[in-house]
C-alpha cells in the first residue's frame, strides 16, 4: 500500500501542510498543520489513492516547500512542481484553467466555465474550486465573483486577499485577459 508524504510548513498565511503521492506528484495543500486536520485528509487520501497512511518526509518535500517560499517571497511567479491531481474528469478541467490564469490576475467564475467549454456551469466551477486539493500552486485564490467581489475561500478570504495581495492584484476580473484563460 502506498503512502502519502507529508510535511508542514509555515508560511505568511500559517502552517501548510503538503502533501506527495507515490507518483512523487503534489497532491494536497492545507491550511494548517496535519494533525488539525488528519482525520479529513486520511478520507480524503483513502478515497482518491486507496490509502490512509500518511508519513512525515521532510526531505521529499523540501523541493515544493522552496519554491513555495520564493513565491511568498516574491520571487516566484510560476510554479513548476510536478502535481497528481485527482478528482472528477470535471474538476480536474476546472483546475487545469485554474493554473492558466496568469500571476497578479483574476477571472470570474462564469470567465472559467466558458473558459472549459461548459458556460452554464458557473455554480459548477465554484464547487470544483472549493474542492480544489492544491491552492496556490492551484490558484483557485485568482477567481472572483462576477463583479470582482471576493467570494469564498477554503482558507478564509483574508488568506485570498492576501495572495491577490501579494501577486499585484489591482482587483478587475478578466485584467488584460478578456475573459480568457
């Protein structure tokens, strides 16, 4: 049985813990360190990877922990980390659009439904979001409401507002992409 590699981070936003498959892939980031949210993640790993088993592996993780330090730095605008993303055909679309939104901008729900082909399913895109396994490097914190609200975050929208903070967001939907992700 494999097992999922873990380690926490902290980070401007808190503790992060990251999470690795067997395919060496990042496969979750969350808000907070492993042990507050164990029981959650072991379903969750149990129903995507077939295992609960979860072990702390700092040194396999160190190459996602630096560059997610350089993005918090300033210093990295694209990630480059290999992911295992799991979910419905549906989600993962969803997420794949979600990491061709460009750095320092922002789409609305309805800009990432058409983007994927499936304009009506809005509601549908906001539910793939909030099940979204990796924000950041997924960054699902670049989609807004319709008339540049923010709206819904799984870490809260002060930890949205400061990523689009931090990336130079200057708070217009579809900001030199017409939409178009």
């Amino acid at each position: 049985m494999s097992t999922i590699r873990y380690h926490e981070m902290d980070s401007p936003i808190g503790v992060l813990t990251l999470g690795i498959s067997d395919r060496d892939g990042l496969c979750q980031i969350e808000f907070g360190s492993f042990e507050e949210h164990e029981d959650r993640l072991r379903s969750w790993s149990g129903r995507f990877f077939g295992t609960d088993i979860w072990g702390s592996d700092p040194a396999a993780l160190a190459p996602f922990e630096d560059q997610l330090r350089r993005y918090f730095a300033g210093e990295l605008r694209v990630f480059t980390l290999p992911l295992d993303l799991r979910g419905t055909p549906f989600q993962v679309g969803v997420w794949q659009a979600l990491i061709g939104i460009p750095y320092g901008e922002a789409r609305s729900y309805k800009d990432v439904a058409e983007a994927i082909g499936s304009p009506k399913a809005v509601r549908a895109v906001g539910g793939a979001n909030n099940r979204n396994p990796v924000p950041i490097v997924v960054p699902c914190h670049r989609v807004i409401g319709a008339a540049g609200a923010m709206v819904g975050y799984g870490g809260g929208l002060s930890i949205k507002t400061f990523l689009l903070g931090l990336e130079g967001y200057e708070g217009r939907a579809s900001a030199a992409g017409g939409g178009r992700i």
